[in-house]
C-alpha cells in the first residue's frame, strides 16, 4: 500500500510560494492533504489546485509528461505513461474500474505501475487523497474516511456509523472540517452533475442532502454500499498487489473539472480551462518527470510545489515530480491503449563546407517514420536538394536571418527506407560552413500540417535591415490530437536553451567569427489542435533564422479509412498516415459527339450521342448525326423536288428553307396563240388566245419543220437585199 505525506507548508502571503512534497512513503507520517493538494488548516480549507501554468486565464492548459531518460526502467515505463496521460486527457467517468485477480492481466505478487502511476499523476496536477489516508496518522479502516481536517481538538473523529463503513454519508465526525468537494443533489461520489462547478459541488456540510452526516468518498466499499460494487477513486490511497485501477470514477473526474471552472468556480467563464496533457517522451525538460530514484521515495512519491494565484484560494502547482522505488516487483502494462502520438525516436547531426553537408552517423531506417532535416550555412545559400535512406526528400521550409548572413532549411521524407543510412544536403553553391540535424518521429503522419518562418524582422521577415537578438518566439498551430511542434533555428556559434515545455534534440556548430554556421532543433508534444509559442533564447545578440512546422499523427492507417463514399472524384488512398486524394475518373470513349460524364449515383461512366456535337451549320446538306460507336455521320439533304414540273426548285442555305418557284417558261408550248402558265401546285396551262389567227405549225412534225426553215430563210434574203438597196441608193 502506498503512503503519501507532505511537510507542513509555510503561511501563506500574497505572492508567496507554497513548497510542499506529497511523498508516497511506506510508513505512515503526521500531515495531510484535501480533495486539492494544499489545502488545510494552514493555507486554507477552500483553496482549490490547478495544474501548471494556469494563472487565472481561460483556454487550452498544456502540460507535458515526460520520462527521464536516465530511469532505470525509462523503456518499460513508456506504454503506461502514454496510457495515464490519455485517461487524464479523456476524463471519462467509468464504475467497475477495480480489475482483481483473475480479471486483470497483472501476475500474482506484482503490483501494477500503471494503476500507481494514474494515481501520482493526479497528485501533478492538483488532486489529493479523497480519504484521510495515511498522513493522518491514522490506520485503516479510519484512515478511509473521508478527507478532512482534525477540526479545533486536534484529533481526527474517523467513525463509521450506523452501516459501519468507513468514507460514507453517515458518518459522525466531531469536529472534523470536510476538505471534500461532493456533489449536492446526493452526496454520491460515483455520479457526476452536467455542470461541475460551485452550483452543484461544495465542501460545506450545510448543503448536504437531509439525513446525510459527512460527505462520502468513492472507497470501494463505499461503492458496495451505493450499488455500484468493484469500484473506487484512483485517488483513495492504497494500491494492492495484483490490482489493476487504470480508469478515472465519476469522483476524480468531477474534482479535476471543478478546478476547471476556474477562479470564480463557475464554469462557461472566461477563466475557464481545459487541461491538456501530452507524452513528451524520454525528457527531462517537461512540467512532470516521472524517474525511478529511491532516494526520493519509499514506494512512489509525487513531489510538488506551489503559488497562491494573487488574493485568491487558488494556488498553481510551479513544479511536479514523480518518483518511484525499484525494490518493489513492479509490473508494466504492455499494451498500448493511448491514441497514436507523434513520438521524437532519434536526432544525428553533421557539419562541413563547399557544396554539401551530411549527419556523421547513419540513422536507423523504419518504415513509416517521419524524417526531417535542418540545414544552415554560412553564407546563406539554397538547398538543391536532400538524399539518403533510400527516400524522397521534399523541402518544407526555408527562410534567412534578418540581415542575410545565415539562413535555415526544413526538408522532410517518410515511407519505406532501403536501410540505415547517413543523409545529405547538397547545396546551391559551395559555403564555409555548413551544419545539419536530422530527427525522426514515429507516430507521425508524412506531412506536415503547417508551417512557420521567420526572424528578427518577424514572420517571413524582410532578409536585410534586421537587429541582432538573442531570443525567438512564433506561433506554430497543430490541427490533430498528440502532435508535435518542432523548430529549428540557425544560431551560429552561439548557445541555445529551449523554450519552456521544448526538448532540445540536437545542437550543433562548425567555424569561428563570421563564418560560423549553427542550427539547434526543439520540439515538444501537443496533446489537443491548438496554437503553441515555439521559443528559445540564446547567450548572445547574433542574426538568427527560424522555421518551424507541425507534425501531425496519422489520420489513418488504411485507405478504406480515407474512402469518402464518391466514385468520381476518385479512389482516396492512406499515404503514410495522411489521407490522399484520388484521381478522378476520367470518363472518355474517344468518340468526339459523345457527351462522356460521370454518374455518382451508378458508379459508373455514360456515354450520351449528342447530334448537336456534329452539325456543321449548313441546312442543306441535312442534319448530321452522332453515332456513339462511329462518331459523326453526314445528313441527308433534304428532298426539294415538290413534283411539279414547272417549278424550279432549290435549297436556300441563308434561308434554311425549301424553295420552289413557279416558272411559266417551262410551259411554252411554242403556240403563239396559246397563253402559258405555271401553278405551282397544279403544274402548266396553256390557254387559247381569242381570235388569235397565227398560221399554227406543228413544230413537231419533220414537213412543218423544213416548211418553217425555208420561211425564215427567204425571210432572211429579203432583208438582206432590201439593205443592199437602201445602201446602194
């Protein structure tokens, strides 16, 4: 069983810091928390706890957990931490969460690191024991009731009244002063109000449900008692062998989403907060560490540290430390039942000069990790390209330094290497220096969601004109839960300390004076899409460059997973943990009067004749046609013989009509006394003149044809003689 105690913290002050240690110690010791660490006789009873960096603004609270990376079981302990900062993050309430025996997957005489570790990690961000336990100096059963303090006599009044259960509603407790926030509609620690705030949670006895004597805890047999058997708040002191306890009851969501409500405890305000915790690996630079060190603890200890929030019964937790015993046969969770995060693995550098620059150890090649690269140089010159692991580099940033010098570059690749390997970056033009770091998340989706550039003139600053500085700070936004921000900034020959909640992967340098060349790579996990302060100082003013970016985790890991439910716009594909888009159908039969489109809802492509694709605009030579097999065909000229002989019939083309003329010349019968005519719907006529005399000549028959010629011919001499007679007069 584990046993926290914490030294009695000095009197609080406006501004004055609270040191305190919760130590997890075998032996049992004489000081107490509350349902908040720190609150007490001392520092106040009302006093709530909030994780840290909460100052009394409302928003995202991010908080990062780490491991040190010098723990003797640092590896063993990655699975369970990834799992505790999960069920911390999703806050959901659950009963039946004490798993015995032959229920869990935890070997008999071991005891579970992650059901202890769920524990110590409420402890860094707020929460205390939600009964006396063992820094009352009490023994169970009384230690098991519930959290308060020892009232004006000095001596705890633990009884377990009438159903004799320790922790309960109807325990008689003297004039001991509840430290216990419970729900006021009925005081029952395994429900949960829709709002959690000072409307429906207090620690006042006044506003108890009638009948009811104390405020009841979640102990396991307070949850028999209440119907709800076989469960318990992960903050009741006592973790047993063989015991798995790694999901939250409606108790220790509750207390954490009141702390949420902020200082005036009243949620949906503005000084609301979410709490968003995330893994940030094998790190020593994170708001919690958890390290197994037996000089700091007897079995597990959080030790913590704390700020009055200005005049307020509020406090801020300023440091958060958890440690662990290795004499204890522990047991490690070795599934995994955290979502993917985007997770550092490993970080190679390299320097050199003229035109190229490679890391000087290989690094280890894994199907579907993400590799970036930084590269600077001095002179600031272009990266013309990135090989290495037998992978297709893209550049995904680059930006110079405020007055030109020196510039930084962010190449990315992922897929499936050929192998370990060294990478390189070959340069535009040969530089005097030139320096590259190489990191490579697993986790982690191929592309990145955002990215960011800048320098002392600001984002994407103007390359001449700008001051020398030694600090840097820009906004990088993830869009995706458990990503990672990374920066990487030229420094030169100068000195970098990351930014607050940042890891530094690599530092590296090569040159003296001017021609010195500098890159330094930071990242820190992101638990929840928000925007992040990408930051970092150095030891001295120099002209600086910075790019950034966001990796996010995948969004899948099938391509069925990316199927959007549509058929034309192609079949989308998983590339690496990114949905792709597909290549939409092209639906084309290669017959030009064909209206080729793609149908949603058959799945499939039609193929429509479209005669208006083949006309040519003339009318006359008759409406061509589509064939969906042939393609356009000719028309049919439109027929313009309207069966009357004596029309003349024609096609006009500016009129797209049919024309057909009466012509009476076609009716001449060669009669002169016979009138001719043509009706354009009855044919010719030709009408006898009145009293017409001409001599009629058969100009059919062969005697009244050479009759006629010899007529015309004497005709003819006549004229000619009488001309002759006329000239010769």
């Amino acid at each position: 069983m584990s046993n926290e105690t914490r030294p009695a913290p000095p009197s609080r002050g406006l501004g004055r810091a609270v040191s305190l240690a919760l130590l997890c110690l075998l032996a049992a010791n004489t000081a107490w928390g509350g349902a908040f660490i720190f609150a007490g006789e001392t520092n106040g009873i009302d006093l709530v706890t909030h994780p840290t960096g909460y100052t009394g603004g409302g928003g995202a609270l991010a908080v990062t957990v780490c491991i040190d990376p010098s723990s003797v079981n640092a590896a063993d302990m990655e699975i369970p931490v990834r799992n505790i900062v999960h069920t911390w993050n999703e806050r959901a309430p659950t009963t039946g969460n004490l798993l015995l025996g032959g229920n869990n997957d935890i070997p008999a005489n071991t005891v579970d690191f992650e059901s202890v570790a769920l524990h110590e990690l409420g402890h860094c961000i707020g929460l205390a024991h939600v009964n006396l336990a063992s820094e009352s100096g009490l023994n169970d059963p009384q230690a098991n009731g519930t959290k308060s303090t020892d009232g004006a006599n000095n001596s705890f009044e633990s009884n377990a009244g009438d159903d004799f259960i320790y922790g309960s509603s109807d325990d008689p407790r003297g004039d001991d002063v509840n430290l216990h926030w419970f729900r006021k509609s009925n005081n029952n620690p395994f429900t949960i109000a829709a709002t959690v705030d000072s409307s429906t949670y207090s620690r006042l006895l006044a506003d108890l449900p009638g009948g009811h004597a104390f405020a009841a805890n979640a102990d396991r047999l307070v949850s028999n008692l209440l119907g709800v058997p076989n469960s318990e708040s992960v903050m009741q002191q006592g973790s047993f062998l063989d015991e798995d306890q790694r999901r939250l009851v409606h108790d220790d969501v509750a207390t954490l989403q009141y702390a949420m409500s902020g200082i005036d405890e009243t949620a949906a305000t503005s000084d609301d907060y979410v709490v968003n915790l995330s893994y940030g690996g094998l790190n020593s630079n994170c708001e919690v560490v958890l390290d197994f060190d037996n000089a700091q603890a007897g079995f597990a200890a959080c030790q913590t540290s704390g700020a009055f929030i200005g005049a307020t019964d509020h406090v801020r937790i300023t440091a958060a430390d958890v440690f662990f015993n290795t004499g204890f046969n522990w047991h490690f969770n070795t599934t995994l039942t955290a979502p993917t995060s985007v997770l550092f693995e490993e970080a190679e550098s390299g320097s050199g000069s003229g035109t190229g620059v490679s890391t000087s150890a290989a690094l280890s090649g894994v199907d579907d990790h993400l590799y970036v690269a930084s590269i600077s140089t001095v002179p600031d010159v272009g990266v013309s390209s990135v090989t290495g692991l037998g992978l297709a580099w893209s550049e995904a940033a680059s930006h110079c330094s405020a007055d030109g010098g020196t510039g930084v570059s962010l190449w990315v690749a992922s897929g499936s290497p050929t192998g370990d390997g060294s990478v390189l970056a070959n340069l535009d033009s040969s530089v005097s220096n030139a320096v590259i770091v190489v990191t490579r998340y697993s986790g982690a989706a191929g592309t990145p969601s955002s990215v960011v550039v800048g320098n002392a003139n600001g984002v994407a600053g103007a390359c001449t004109g700008g001051p020398n500085t030694s600090s840097y700070a820009f906004n990088v936004s993830t869009v995706g839960p458990n990503a990672r921000v990374l920066g990487a900034v030229a420094i030169r020959n100068r000195s970098h300390t990351p930014g607050s909640g940042f890891s530094e992967r690599a530092e590296v340098d090569a040159g003296n004076g001017a021609s010195a060349a500098g890159v330094a790579v930071e990242d820190r996990s992101v638990a929840a899409p928000s925007t992040t302060s990408v930051a970092g100082s150095l030891n001295a003013r120099v002209d600086w460059a910075f790019a950034g970016l966001a990796i996010e985790t995948p969004v899948c890991s099938s391509d069925g997973e990316c199927d959007d439910g549509l058929f034309c716009n192609g079949a989308e594909t998983c590339v690496v943990g990114t949905c792709q888009a597909g290549t939409p159908v092209v639906c084309d039969d290669t017959v030009p009067c064909t209206d080729d489109a793609c149908n949603e809802s058959s799945d499939s492509c039609d193929f429509v004749a479209n005669d208006g694709n083949c006309t040519d605009g003339l009318f006359c030579n008759g409406a061509e046609t589509c064939d969906a097999a042939l393609d356009c065909q000719a028309g049919t000229p439109p027929p313009i013989d309207d069966g009357v002989a004596c029309t003349d019939d024609s096609c006009d083309e500016f009129g797209d009509v049919i024309v057909n003329t009466a012509n009476a010349a076609n009716c001449d019968d060669l009669d002169e006394c016979t009138a001719d005519s043509c009706d354009q719907l009855l044919g010719c006529f030709n009408d006898p003149i009145p009293a017409c005399n001409a001599v009629p000549v058969p100009a059919t028959s062969n005697w009244g044809q050479a009759l006629l010629a010899a007529m015309l011919l004497m005709a003819g001499a006549l004229i000619v003689t009488a001309r002759r007679a006329n000239g010769a007069a």
